[in-house]
C-alpha cells in the first residue's frame, strides 16, 4: 500500500480503491442476478409456495408496467354504421348519393366489401362510395374511363370520381353513371 502511494500519490490511491470497489460492487451485483437465475431454474418444474408468490409477483409488476392498449375498432357491417363515423357534410354527401344509386339500381343490395361501403347486382361487386378525410369518392371501376366526357369538370382517375363533400355529385349524373356500369356489367356477363 505504502509502495502504491509512493508511486501513484495518495489521488491515484484513492481512485484506485475506489475503482476496485465498484468492480467489487459489479461483481457482487452479477453473481445474485445468476443466484437467482439458478433458483428460477431450480424451481421451474415445482409447485412449491417460493415459486408461486415469485411469479405472483412477477405478473403484478408486468401488468403494472404494461401500457392498456384498445383494441381497434371493428369494421362497420352496414352502410349506417360507416356513415356514422364521417363527419356531418360527408354523411350527407354520401347519403345523397346512396339514395341516387338506390332510385337507378332498385334492385341493387347494400354491402360492406374491403371495409368501403358499396352495392352488388346479383351478387357481384356494383359500385363503392367512401370518404377520405379529404374528399368523399365514387368507385365505378371502368365506366369512369368509359365516361370521362360526362364526368369533365370532376377529379377523376382509373376508377374513381372524387369530390368534395360540399358539392355532391347530381342525382342526374349519377342515375345515368349507374345505367352505364348496369350495363356494362351485363355485356361482361355475356361475354365471358
């Protein structure tokens, strides 16, 4: 020790023992964490009460630590239900255009398909209306392409026509929209 100070000076010392300490410290620290990793495993196939009240324990503060997560909400089953989650001007923009698409199509079924409410015509997938949180759609597949001289002054793309929730397609537009897709499915029909 003498030899130590001499040499290093009584700081170094110090720093020395201080080092050795917390190594000693660390040391400590490691061999009761695998003392009781050796006791875990002792007891992993017993029933006896040390074993029971350690996993009591350990549940309680798993639990406690957890964050409540809630579960998604469950996809809408009907047309109403989808609608009840839009806000009041796309509730009446696309109650607006069901109503078009029920008085062109009588026959047509109410559906949810892909989570996006829509119609079928003997069982096959019509048409789909939605919102975004941006503007509300018109999903017609081809006979947007087919009719793009009509459907002008609106923002369309492969499929779709999109508008605003203010302006709502005309009821005119619409019954002559869902005419052509009638048709088109049914040539679909006999072709195939």
């Amino acid at each position: 020790m003498e030899l130590i100070e001499q040499t290093l000076g009584k700081d170094a010392t110090t720093r020395t023992w201080e080092t050795i300490r917390k190594c000693t410290d660390a040391y400590e620290r490691i061999h009761q964490q695998a003392a009781a990793a050796d006791a875990d495993q002792r007891h992993a196939a017993c029933k006896c009460p040390c074993r029971a009240a350690d996993r009591q324990r350990r549940s309680f503060i798993v639990s406690k630590n957890m964050k409540s997560k809630s579960k998604p909400a469950a996809p809408p089953k009907l047309i109403d239900e989808y609608l009840a989650t839009l806000s009041s001007d796309k509730q009446a923009a696309l109650e607006k255009l069901r109503r078009a698409i029920r008085a062109a199509v009588p026959k047509a079924e109410e559906c949810i398909s892909y989570g996006v409410p829509g119609f079928r015509l003997n069982g096959k997938y019509l048409v789909g209306l939605g919102a975004t949180s941006k503007h509300c759609a018109f999903y017609l597949g081809t006979t947007v392409q087919t009719n793009a001289e009509l459907l002008k002054g609106y923002d369309i793309s492969k499929g779709t026509i999109r508008f605003p929730p203010g302006n709502p397609l005309p009821v005119r537009l619409v019954r002559s929209l869902m005419k052509a897709r009638v048709a088109e499915k049914k040539q679909n029909k006999s072709t195939a």
